[in-house]
C-alpha cells in the first residue's frame, strides 16, 4: 500500500492553511507502513515479542483516533489522543528496554501533537532518536517529524533542522522533507522560494514529485 499516497490529498491543504498537526497524520500514516519492517524483523527475537503484542495493542487505541481525527464521516467527534498518549506511554514504560522502545515514544508524541502539544511531543521524539540508530531507515522520517512539529509550536530550530534535512541529499527522505519545506514557504507567502523547490521535485520519478507538478 502507497501510504504516501493515501496522505497526499490531505497535504496539500494542511500545510497552506498552517495546520501541521495534519501533516504530521501523514507521517505517522508513513510510518505505520515503515513500523511493519520492524514488527517483521524483530518479532523473531523472542525477546521482542512481548514489546510488538503491547504497540500493536496501543496501535488499535491509535487508529481509532486517527480516523476519528481525519473525520470522514464529517460527525464531528472528539478523536481520544490522551487514550492514545496512555497506551502508548504505559507500553513504554513496560518496554523501555526493548528495541522497540522508540516507537512507543513516536506515536506518544503523536498523540501529544493531536492534543496541540507540540513542543512536548517534539521533546518526545528527540528522546526516541537518541535510541535510533543515526543509520536506522527511519532516523531522517522522524527527523522530519520533530521539525514539523517544532515549526508548528513556533519554534524557529524546526525551520533550521528542515532546511537542513531539505539539503541532505544522502536521505532516503530528502524528497520528503523538500516538500514539507516548500509548503512552509508558501504559507509564509514566499512563493519564490517554494516554486524552486517544486520546480527541482517535480523533476523527479516520485510521489514528492508528481504532488510538486501541482504547483509548478
């Protein structure tokens, strides 16, 4: 499943209305499909097991906020993100010591970011980089996260650490990050700034880049 996809259609509102929070259930959406690698490679490891039977039962709580959040149905309910902050944070309290620990701590920021705490929640997942591996799959997606996050709680150290993930072009995640740049220049009205960056993306055989040709 193309989870990229799947958020796309929300992106492009949430970032030019200032709403990140949005943006960020697209990363998670993401990162749900790039958890699996993990729940695959460490559920052989006994060890593990226990850790990935907690997260995938904090997972339901986190889902059903999410589509809650997401509103499809238009019913205007209350998504439950301190249920999910209690799941996930009481999994890690029981886990903290596993492998698996920094997930617990990603999708408890996220729930942090849905009750619009966002300099907590970006707290939370600078603690979980420290126990990645700056060579994990995952280290620059979550790097992207907790700029986002930090932009949205006005924070200037996002914008810096973006730009900064924006230029790097060893990332897996480059293309990522340069579109969550150029939306910020756009919702700050500097157009310029990000038709560069869509004009460069646009150019490139990916999802990030076919979103890029809607703006060039």
């Amino acid at each position: 499943m193309d989870y990229i996809t799947i958020g796309s259609q929300y992106l492009k509102s949430c970032l030019d209305s200032k709403k990140v929070r949005r943006a960020l259930l697209v990363l998670v959406i993401v990162g749900v499909g790039c958890g699996g690698f993990y729940i695959n490679r460490y559920f052989k490891n006994s060890r593990q097991t226990d850790a990935i039977v907690a997260f995938n039962e904090a997972m339901q709580t986190y889902m059903t906020a999410l589509v809650t959040d997401l509103d499809f149905s238009k019913k205007g309910e209350k998504a439950a993100w301190d249920e999910v902050e209690l799941a996930f944070g009481t999994a890690y309290d029981q886990h903290q010591k596993s492998e698996f620990a920094p997930f617990f701590l990603i999708y408890k920021a996220q729930s942090l970011a849905g009750q619009e705490k966002y300099q907590e929640a970006a707290d939370l997942v600078g603690q979980a980089l420290t126990g990645l591996s700056a060579n994990s799959p995952f280290y620059d997606l979550y790097a992207i996260m907790q700029a986002a996050l930090l932009i949205d709680g006005g924070n200037s150290a996002g914008i810096e650490q973006l730009k900064k993930l924006a230029s790097d072009t060893n990332s897996d995640y480059v293309a990522m990050a340069q579109y969550y740049l150029a939306q910020y220049y756009l919702a700050q009205n500097q157009s310029e700034l990000a038709q560069t960056l869509f004009a460069k993306l646009a150019t490139q055989d990916s999802s990030w880049g076919e979103l890029a040709q809607d703006y060039i």
